[in-house]
C-alpha cells in the first residue's frame, strides 16, 4: 500500500525533484519486469512523463530499448501501449543512438502467425518512419501486408505505407503502382480503397511522381462518381497540390467548378473546406477570375451554410495580397469595375443577413476592403462598413449565447482594425460603443471593454464626458459577486484607466474603491492594481496594494504585494516635480528613491529558486540607478552656477592650456565639475548599455514591456547626449541618429508622452546650440534640469511582464565528458584536444512561440587558465586560448553539437559554455544558461620522461628517440 502510494505520488508529481534520470529509469525498469500485467502497462504509459522531463538521448536510448524488449516478449495489449508511447513520443525518437538495436528487437514481431501482432508491429514502424525511412526490409513487408487477407493487418500496412511515403521518396517511386493497381482494381472493396486514396497525397517527392498521381486522381474523380469517392478523391488533390505547389491554381480551378456544377451539398461543403487551406496557404495564386467566380457562386447559392462558408474563403482573401490584385486596375476597364463592384455587391447584401455569421463575414469584407484599398471610389465603403459594424453590435450585445460572443468578437476586432486604418471614424464607432455597453450583457459588456481600450491606447478618443458614462456604469454593475462581474469590474477599471490621461479624481477613486468592498475579492482588487500600475495611475495601484497586504496566505505574496505597494509610492512622489524648482525635485527624488529600497528588499524577499524574478530586479535596479544618476546630474547642475560666465572660462582654460576649465573658474572646483559632467554622461551611457542588456535578456517579454526598456534606455542616451551638446563638445554633437525614431508608430499613451519629451528636449537643445555658440552655463544648466524633470514627470509604467509570463522558453544543456562530482576537473593531455560535446533542449511553457520562436542556438565556448603547474615553456599563443562559436537548429526541439579545444598549457582550465538564441527575425537573445566545467591540462608521458632525462643530464636513448606507435604498448 505505501508503495502504491508512493508512485501516486511520485506521478502527481511531488517529490519528483529527489529522483534523478537514472533513479526515475530503474523505477520504472522493475514496473517492467513485474509479473503483473497490470504494474507493467503503468510502467510503460509512465515513459512519456520521464522523456518530458528528462529529455536528453542517454536516458532516451536505454528506456526505448527497454520499451522494444517489452514489445518483443509482451502480449498485444503491452504492444499496443508501447505503440501509443512511441506515437506520443515522436519528437524524441531522433534521440535513439541504437537505431538499428531497437528496430531489430520491433522488427522480430513481423513474423508472428498472430495477424494482430503484425499489425501492430506495422503502425510501430510507420510511427517510425522518420528515423528509419530507407530501411528495405521495412518497405519489403509493407508491400508484403498490404495483399493480406486479415483486414486490420491491411489498414496497419496502409497506416504505414503513408508515413513511410510521406519520408522516403524510394518507397513513395516503389509504392506508387502498387496503390494505383490496388485502387484501380474490382476486387479491392470500395472502402479500402476509400483509405488508399490518402496515400497518394505524399507522392510530391518529384515532379513526374506527384504528375502521375495527379492523373490517377483525375481519373479516380470521373470514373467513380459517388459521393464518398469523389470527397476523398478531391481532398487528397488538393494536399497534393498544396504540397508540390505547381498545380494550385488547376486545383483552385478544379474545386470552383464543382463547387458552381456538382448538385451535392457534401461535395460543395467540402469544395469549400479546401479552397479555405488554399486561401490560407498561398493567396497570392488566386486570380481575379478565381474570386469573381466564387463571388458569383456566392450570390446564386440559396443555402445559408453554403454561402457563410464561401464568404469565409473571401473574407480570408480580403486580408491578404489577393484583394488588391483583385482591385488592380487591367485593360478593359467595363469589365474590371463590373468585377470590381461583385464583392462589394455581396459584403454589402450580407452585412445586415439575418443570419450573424454571414453578417459577420461581410462586414470583415468591408473592412479588410476599406483597410487595404486606398482608391477614391472604394472610400465610401468606409461608412457601410461602420453602418454594418454597429448594426451586429446591437445584435449581438443582446445575446448571451455563444454563437453571438463569437460573432461580437469579429465585429470589436473589425472594429478595433477600422480606427487604427481610418483615425477619424473613431469618435462614431466609440459613442456607438459607449451607447450600446448600459443595455448591453455582461459577457458581451466585457468584450466591449476590451474593444474600447484598444482603441483608446491608440487614439486618445475617450472625452471627458464618455469617462463620465462610464463611472456611472460602474455605479450600477451591481452587487453580484459572481465571475462575468469580477471580470467586468476589471475591464471597466481598465477603460477608466485609460481614458483618464491626468490622474484620476478623488470621485473616481471612491467609486472604484466603494464596488472593490462590495461585490469584490482579492483577486479582482489585484487585477484592477495591476492595470493601475500599468496605465501609471500609482496612487490608486498603492491604496489597493496597501488594502490587500493583509489577504495572502504566503510570506511570499505579502513581500510582493509590499514590494509593489512601495514602487508605486516612489512613483507617486515624483508626481509632484515642477520645472524651476530644482530643490523640491531633489527631495521628490530622494522619498522616491526611499521607497524603491524598501520596495527591492521586499521584491528580494519575496523570489524563490523557482521563480527568481530576475526581470523585475533587474528593471527595478536600473530604475533606482536612473534617479540617482538624475539627482546627482540636478546637483552638478546647480553646483555649476557658481562657476564663471563661460567667454571668462574660455580665456582663462586658453590660458592654461586646460579645455575642461572653460566650463568654470580656473580653481579646482571648475574641473572638478567638469569632470563630474563628464562621469555623469558616462554613468547615463553605461545605463543604456544595461537597459539594453536586459532587453536582450528579455527574450519571453511581450512588445509593450520591450517597448517600455527601449524608452528607458533611449531616456538615458538622450540625456547623455544632450550633457555633451551643450557641455563638454558643442561642435561634434549630432542630432541625426536622436531624431529619426520619432515617426515610429505610437502604441501606448505612456509611449506617446515619452517621444513627445524627448522630441520636446531634442528641440530645445538644437535650438540652444544654433542662437548660442557656445552656450551659456545658465541657459545649458536650466535645460538639463528641465529635460530630467520633465521624463521624472511622465508617470512610470509597469508593463504585462513585470507581473505576468504569458510566453516561458529555457534551454537545458548537457555536456559530455563530464564529471561525476561537478568541481572534479576532468583530465586530458596536453598534446592531445578534448572533444566537447554539447546537447540542448529547448523547453516551453502553454504557449510556445507566442511573442517570438527560436530559429537557432548561438552556443560560445571560451576557457580560462586558472593556475599553472610546472614550468612555462614557449607556446604559440593561437594555442593558449579557446574561443570558438557555433550555430544550431533544434530540431524538435533538441539540438547537438562538438568542439575541438586544446589545452596546451599544463594546469587547471575553466570551459564555459554559454548559448544565447537568435529568433526567426535574426535578433540574438541573450537567454543563457552558462555552464562550466573545470579540464586538468597533464604532461604526456613520453614528454615528461625526456624532460627528467634532459634535467638529469642524460641524453635520449635510441630506442626512445626511434619511438613508434607499437613502442607505447
């Protein structure tokens, strides 16, 4: 019983952290040799568990091994759930070094009298095939199987004749006529030859195959007319097609004609399905002629569902190259306008259908068409677009179902689409928006929220009168505390947030705290803080940070929530900055810098090893560095207004042959704070260099959060630049790279505010530097003061990575040799090189690749000398260090590599390897891990025999001199 439990356990995942690979591996091995079938079958659907969580080949290799044994000796049932793990476990099976071990001990089952067990061998070598897609004697008896008579052993070999097809090109040549025979022949029953068919959609290998297949298909469609036939017979044409890419446009061709002629509602439905994967895979293929036709087959069809679904193929085109090819301007102008207006003539009719989904389509249509088409006579479709738009947000706003809160999804996202493209039909489709949200469900109410405060982090369109409607919203949720009203507390708050560009009032704070006590949990009050925090409301985010201290159960949590209560203190007192009054600037900055102590102690507190909050320390780190590099600049600053009028400094720094003095008297304390100039924009440099450092880090973070260290780090450079303009060299300062990132698009209020200050302070700078040659110490002191207060000024943001992963990616290496206990240095002699090789896995959280994916690993590897032994002789120094670099590809995710290193020198050597990743844009990505090995450098033997002769005066033997390679044995 209490070793029952103990596995329980052991798969629920506790305690899992105390068994290594090789314990875990045993673990399972004595599940495997138990007499019980029943401990065996849940020994062997524990593997996929143990290669998830030890994915390196070592331990692959031996448990698939054990797996084949299990499969040779066990019953069907065993092999069957050995199949199931070999089919779970695809992307490791790559990782088996003993390929042909395993297939041997797979293979043995082939010649069983049992037609099941031969079955079940054949799915396990298709689900083989990537690893052993030219093995003869696996193609040899899949030819062999597919003339059984035993039904299942004939739909395993055809499940295997398809996975080897789609890897091996010779047993897609080989098979090809065997399939083309079995199809083509009476005695084949229909429905196998209805799983035949399939096959032939991996025959793209060449250019003749995939045409002789195609002519097989061809024939297939007219010769066997039925419904069934002509279904999978159209399909498979078409992932052919799509996969040899040169007979698309036949195919597009070929499904529009039976989607115009064939009278079968199933074989247009399915017309349907595939010309969507063609309009998804390659839009650019698809003529004019090929739309009009569907437009036209669109208009005549009386059926609702056949209709959505071709609106749903034309509403996928309309968002892509296809649509301005449709609209491009081609000789014979009649026809061109009257092709032009059937589109528009069918969004149009859809857009107030009766049935939502057709209605949806059609405005997607209008919207996509007036998004990407800038023509005169396409413009007016701009107001048919919005007319559509707010007639299904009336519709669907009423409607609870699921069906309408799909179709309200579409809508808000056309709309959110429509204003980014056409700013100025913003203030209709938001007063829209504000009017329909008091009648509106709270499903689609939430939906709503989210649509307004999209648009309003683009365009600043929330007025004060509609932030008025929406606090009297929040007035009248009610007093449920069911999850839709958490959820609309949330996103109503967000809105507000939003819209409100000053801090919010006394009034709004009130209401928005009164419904947190009434119908809130702790939770929601969360959420609402965060999004606070986020649109840089900071009083409102520490008052509920404050109010949830006392909520959490863990000391973690607390020290988080006080870490964050005290960020948005510190934040909150640089709210109060005024331009001119440079001694209250400094004491604001000193309580905020107070705060971001006390707040990092706790931020400290409150990581563990599985949660370091290494972003967060980081980005508060730079923060606290930030003003204290702005206060002690404020400080020079006003020391430098006890220097001299600069005309005075210059004569005298002429003079003396000093050009710091011009900036002060010719005493110390004009170069000293010259100086302290100069170490300020430095230190400004030196803290772009680690914002960008932490960007590069960043590799998980969301466009906002990067967007936000950008600011800061372009904060940095502007003031660093702006000290050398108009301080230390006026003459070689240039304004070029500063000012060309302002056009950029603007995503965020806070991003707005940020570009306006800087293009502000770049402005006043360059207006300095042309009315003042040299500028004067008053005019320079007060700019620099002003450009710190007025960035200090912009309420900071907290971005969605600073409180939430929604991406998580890491790399897990493995180094071989390597040693059994970590701080042993491996040995290796000096006249010989040590091959490293290096092994990765990439792992991922929910949602792989959701901001950025891995193209490649940049692995470097640099050794170090730590202390010498003997004597130091004369080495090439090509030979004294190690630094070398590669790239790889993971391929399902892992990924290996060697290197060549030399350790000439005797003593010990530190190897470091560390990767970083390059995504599919080319940026690299410095995500670590960094691993370290220690390598013993020792003296052959031979070498050191003849140094100790050479040391004791004797010379070299004959025999020693006239050494062979059989002499060392």
């Amino acid at each position: 019983m209490a070793a029952s439990a103990k596995s329980f356990l052991a798969d629920a995942g506790y305690g899992e952290q105390e068994l290594d690979a090789n314990s875990a591996l045993m673990e399972l091995d004595k599940g495997l040799r138990s007499g019980k079938l029943g401990e065996q079958c849940e020994a062997v659907v524990r593997f996929p568990r143990l290669f998830q969580k030890y994915p390196f080949p070592i331990l692959i290799n031996s448990a698939f091994l054990k797996l084949a044994d299990v499969f040779r000796v066990g019953n069907n049932f065993l092999r069957l759930c050995v199949l199931k793990v070999t089919q779970q476990s695809e992307k490791h099976l790559e990782k088996i070094l003993n390929v042909d071990e395993f297939v041997k001990r797979v293979f043995s089952v082939i010649h069983s009298n049992d037609p099941v067990a031969r079955a079940i061998t054949l799915r396990m070598l298709g689900s083989m095939a990537s690893i052993i897609p030219e093995r003869k004697n696996a193609h040899h008896s899949i030819r062999q199987s597919l003339d059984s008579h035993d039904n299942v052993e004939v739909e395993a070999a055809i499940f295997a004749a398809a996975n080897f097809s789609a890897q091996s090109k010779d047993f897609a040549v080989g098979i090809c006529n065997k399939i083309s025979e079995m199809i083509q022949g009476l005695a084949t029953p229909v429905d196998l030859k209805l799983k035949l068919i399939p096959i032939l959609q991996h025959m793209h290998h060449d250019a003749s195959l995939a045409s002789s297949s195609r002519q097989l298909l061809q024939q297939l469609v007219t010769s066997y007319p039925s419904t069934k036939m002509v279904i999978v017979t159209l399909h498979t044409f078409t992932l052919l097609a799509a996969s040899s890419l040169v007979d698309i446009p036949k195919q597009i061709q070929l499904l529009l004609q039976y989607l115009k002629n064939d009278p079968r509602k199933a074989v247009k439905r399915l017309a349907i399905q595939d010309l969507k994967l063609l309009a998804n895979k390659t839009p650019h293929t698809w003529s004019r002629e090929n739309i009009q036709a569907l437009c036209e087959s669109a208009l005549n069809t009386p059926y609702d569902s056949l209709k959505m679904g071709m609106l749903s193929v034309l509403s996928t085109l309309s968002g892509t190259i296809a649509i301005k090819q449709y609209f491009s301007s081609a000789p014979g102008a009649a026809a061109t306008t009257a092709r032009s207006f059937d589109l528009v003539k069918l969004a149009q009719e859809c857009c107030y259908h009766n049935n939502r989904g057709i209605a949806a389509h059609g405005v997607r249509i209008l919207t996509n068409i007036s998004a990407s088409c800038q023509e005169k006579d396409l413009l007016p479709l701009e107001q048919d677009a919005v007319f559509g738009l707010e007639a299904l947000l009336v519709l669907c706003s009423q409607d609870d179902s699921p069906g309408a809160q799909a179709t309200l999804k579409i809508t808000l996202t056309c709309m959110v689409k429509l204003v980014k493209c056409r700013p100025h039909l913003s203030q209709s489709v938001v007063e829209s928006l504000l009017t329909q949200l008091h009648s509106a469900q709270d499903s689609a109410r939430i939906l709503m929220c989210h649509c307004l405060a999209a648009i309003a982090m683009q365009l600043p369109v929330l007025a004060d009168g509609m932030l008025g409607d929406l606090v009297d919203l929040y007035k009248l949720i009610g007093q449920s505390a069911t999850d839709k009203k958490q959820e609309l507390l949330v996103s109503l708050a967000t809105v507000i947030f939003v819209s409100s560009q000053k801090a919010l009032s006394t009034e709004i704070k009130t209401v928005i705290k009164q419904q947190l006590e009434n119908a809130s949990n702790g939770w929601t009050a969360y959420r609402i803080a965060r999004q606070a925090s986020r649109m840089g409301n900071h009083d409102m985010a520490r008052e509920l940070y404050q109010s949830l201290l006392t909520q959490v159960a863990s000391e973690h949590f607390y020290f988080w929530l006080n870490s964050l209560k005290e960020f948005s203190h510190a934040e909150q007192c640089l709210t109060g900055l005024q331009e001119d009054n440079y001694s209250s600037a400094l004491s604001c900055i000193a309580e905020a810098l107070k705060s971001y102590h006390k707040g990092i102690a706790s931020l400290t507190a409150a990581s563990t090893p599985l949660n370091p909050l290494s972003f967060q320390c980081g980005f508060v780190k730079l923060r606290i560095d930030l003003l204290q590099a702005f206060s002690q600049l404020i400080c020079t600053c006003n020391s430098l207004k006890t220097s001299p009028p600069p005309a005075i400094a210059t004569t005298i720094a002429m003079t003396s042959g000093n050009e710091l003095q011009r900036c002060g008297r010719i005493s110390n304390q004009a170069l000293t704070l010259s100086l302290q100039m100069k170490h300020s924009m430095e230190e400004f440099r030196n803290l772009a260099t680690r914002y960008g450092d932490l960007y590069q880090s960043s590799f998980d973070a969301d466009s906002a959060t990067l967007r936000n260290v950008e600011l800061q780090q372009q904060s940095c450079l502007l003031i660093s630049h702006a000290i050398e303009a108009l301080i230390l060299d006026p003459e070689s300062a240039s304004f070029q790279e500063y000012t060309s990132n302002g056009t950029a698009h603007v995503e965020s209020e806070y991003e707005r505010r940020m570009m306006s200050v800087f293009n502000h302070v770049l402005e006043e700078v360059e207006s300095l530097n042309r009315k003042y040659a040299p500028v004067s110490y008053l005019a320079s002191n007060t700019c620099l003061c002003n450009a710190v207060i007025a960035l200090l000024k912009v309420p900071l943001s907290f971005q969605r990575y600073f409180f939430q992963k929604l991406q998580s990616t890491s790399i897990k290496l493995a180094l071989s040799p390597s040693p059994r206990n970590p701080a042993e240095p491996i040995a290796v002699q000096n006249n010989q090189q040590l091959a490293l090789k290096v092994e990765g896995v990439v792992q991922h959280g929910s949602k792989p690749g959701l901001f950025r994916k891995i193209q490649s690993v940049c692995l470097n590897v640099s050794s170090v000398l730590q202390s010498k032994s003997g004597q130091d002789y004369k080495i090439p120094i090509d030979n004294m260090t190690n630094e070398m670099e590669q790239r790889v590809e993971p391929h399902n995710d892992y990924f290996s590599t060697q290197f060549l290193l030399n350790f000439v020198i005797l003593g010990t050597h530190n190897i470091t390897v560390e990767s970083s990743v390059i995504d599919s844009n080319g940026i690299v990505w410095k995500t670590g891990p960094k691993t370290t090995i220690f390598v013993k450098s020792l003296e052959d033997p031979y070498s050191q025999q003849v140094r100790l002769q050479q040391q004791q005066g004797q010379p070299p033997s004959q025999q020693q001199q006239q050494r062979t390679a059989y002499s060392r044995f």
